[in-house]
C-alpha cells in the first residue's frame, strides 16, 4: 500500500499551481525560467537532471518536488535502480551534512562557555 495517492497529489499540485498562475502569472513564469535554465545546455540531459532534482527534493522534503520529477524522470528512461542510487547520495549528503554542521553546534558551545568563563 503506498503512503501516499502520488497520482492524485501529483494532480492537486498542478491544479494549486495553476491557480497560483492565474493569480500571480509572473511569479509562475519566473519560476519556470529559472527551473527551465538548466535544460538549455543539456549538458547532463533530461534523466540526470531529474535524478538530481530527486536528490534535491528528498534534501528539502518537498512532496510536491517528488511527485513532479519522479514522473519526470521516469519518462527521461530512468530505472528505479538509477533512482535509488540518486537518493543513496542525498541520504549520504544529508547525514554529511548534518556532521559537519554539528561541528558548528561545538563551535558555538566552545564559544558561549568561554564567555561565561571569562565573565
């Protein structure tokens, strides 16, 4: 059993983005300039920019980002090996993340403790 309708929820963030369109056209079509840019060069192609788009989408939690660009990429020919190992780098990148962003945290405490010390 899936978690999710994809298909419906894929349907209703079209439907909300076409009502954002209708409202504030601008605003959608810069957003399609920006997300088209990249297409331009197809340096990478269609299917590893959207592999990449899937990683990015996990990374910022976007359901709307996944239902879009999974059907993306699955029409760009990519398998669901390739898209598991897309989001075995976010996974990865992620936990990265979080260690290196943790030594901040240290950084932080080392700082504050030593102020309290000093005063």
């Amino acid at each position: 059993m899936s978690m999710l309708d994809w298909n419906e929820y894929h349907k209703q963030v079209l439907a909300g983005v076409g009502a954002i369109a209708h409202t504030s056209p601008d605003v959608v079509r810069g957003y399609q300039g920006l997300s088209g840019a990249s297409a331009k060069t197809a340096l990478l192609g269609k299917k590893v920019n959207e592999l990449i788009a899937l990683a990015v989408a996990v990374t910022l939690r976007c359901d709307g980002c996944i239902a879009v660009h999974t059907a993306a990429a699955i029409a760009a020919g990519a398998t669901r090996e390739e898209i598991t190992e897309a989001l075995g780098t976010a996974i990865s990148v992620n936990a990265g993340a979080a260690l290196v962003y943790s030594t901040r945290v240290m950084d932080c405490y080392a700082a504050k403790t030593a102020d309290a010390q000093a005063g």
